[in-house]
C-alpha cells in the first residue's frame, strides 16, 4: 500500500499540521481522528489495514489528519470561549487548507467523502453538513451530534453553528439542503454496547428524516461496543457495501 506523510504550517490554526495519505486512486476518504489523537491513529489502531484491500483496488484514496480536540473541548485548562473559537478555526483549516490540498492530490472532479468515530463522528457530520459543497458525504461512527454534551454547560454561536442537532433543526435555505439532499452517502452507524449512545444516532436519523435527507441509519447489536474492533468492522462494511 502507498504512504505518503505531508505537513505544513496551516495559517488557520497558526501551527504544523500533518496529514497521512494511503493510496493512489479512486474517491478521497477523509478522516478526522476520535477525541485527542492524531493523523496517525487509525494507522495505529489498524482501521487502514482494516481497508488496505479497497486501498489498493483503487476504490479510494485516504487522507488522515490531525484533531485539535486538546487544544479545544477536551481541554479543561482553556476558557469556553476560547474553545469554540479554537473549534471554528478547525473548520476553516479543512475547508480552506485540507480540501484544496486533496484536490491537488486527486482532482477537481474527486469527490470528498469524510469518516470519523466517536468525537470525530460529530466533526465529520458537522462538516459535511455545513459545506456540502466542499465535502461530498459523510460516514459517523458512533457519535453524539449535540456538542453541548462536549462544552460543559457553554454555548455561543460557535457551539450552536457545530451541533447538527441544533443548527439542522433550522436549516431552511434551499441551496444548502437540497446540496444535502443530493449527497447519496450519508451514512450513520453505532452499537448498541458498552459506551455506545444509539439513541445519539437514531435523534439525528430522525432530524434528517424530517429534513427529507437521505441518509442510512445501521444500528448494531449489544456485543458492539464504543471500541476500535467495532470501526474495524463497520468501516469497512459501509465502504464495500454502499459506495
């Protein structure tokens, strides 16, 4: 499999970013780690060989960065305020920094399909859900699409414009949602064992169900557990089945 490691230093979050790439052909896959890891953890925790196959047949491409999750929600040094500020200046280092650089590894044509377990399920649907015309889909693992559940109690308009359970509810331009409504791969799945929160997931099937939001919905059995051998099954799974 081919592996490539790229950094540079991103103006939006005024540090070094590094970014994985496995492959050579087929969709982009981006891929936003969970809670406070790195580009390298789903390299680490074997969700990559868990793919390697539909790697090297050229089905897709993947790019894996870094989170910032430590320097925003999941640090308990930092202010509220300076959280949600930090979690906005994420977005922007994707959308403008992440995205034209997959482009230019791929092609303007390539879709952008983007994946994430656990805090990275919400990121990846948040992100695709706000700029649909930058990110093609999306594929949550296990997530919790409220980020009040993260912010302790805080809430601004940073928080409220990166919940999809919030800002969804009153999404009404036609543009954006019918660009939603055009994806074809909206993808949700969790478990049903330890640590797992479906409910988190069956709230935003509903949501988007009466949005009018094509989407799927796998909701596993009680021995699939919030845990790595859970995503090395179910990525996989979506991949090879609905792509």
């Amino acid at each position: 499999m081919h592996r490539e490691i790229h950094a540079w230093y991103s103006h939006a979050l005024h540090r070094k970013m590094e970014i994985a790439i496995y492959g050579h052909f087929g969709f982009a896959l981006l891929m936003v780690p969970t809670a406070a890891a790195d580009y390298l953890e789903y390299e680490r925790f074997l969700l990559i060989d868990a793919i390697q196959p539909l790697i090297d047949a050229g089905k897709l491409k993947v790019f894996s960065i870094n989170s910032i999750n430590s320097e925003s929600w999941l640090n308990s040094r930092m202010h509220p305020r300076d959280k949600s500020l930090r979690h906005a200046q994420f977005n922007d280092y994707v959308y403008n920094e992440v995205v034209p650089f997959i482009k230019s590894q791929t092609s303007p044509s390539t879709p952008i399909y983007i994946a994430g377990a656990s805090f990275g399920a919400l990121h990846a649907a948040n992100l695709f859900f706000k700029n649909p015309w930058a990110i093609n889909g999306c594929i949550a693992m296990s997530g919790v699409y409220d980020l009040s559940v993260y912010t302790q109690g805080y809430w601004d308009d940073n928080v409220y414009f990166n919940s999809p359970m919030h800002y969804l509810q009153n999404l009404n331009d036609h543009n954006t949602l019918e660009q939603i409504r055009r994806s074809g791969h909206i993808h949700i799945l969790t478990g049903s064992g330890a640590y797992e929160d479906p409910n988190a997931s069956r709230a935003l099937s509903s949501l988007l169900y009466h949005k009018g939001i094509p989407h799927d919905l796998d909701v596993w059995g009680w021995d699939i557990e919030h845990d790595w051998p859970t995503w090395r099954k179910m990525l996989p799974f979506v991949l090879s089945s609905k792509f």
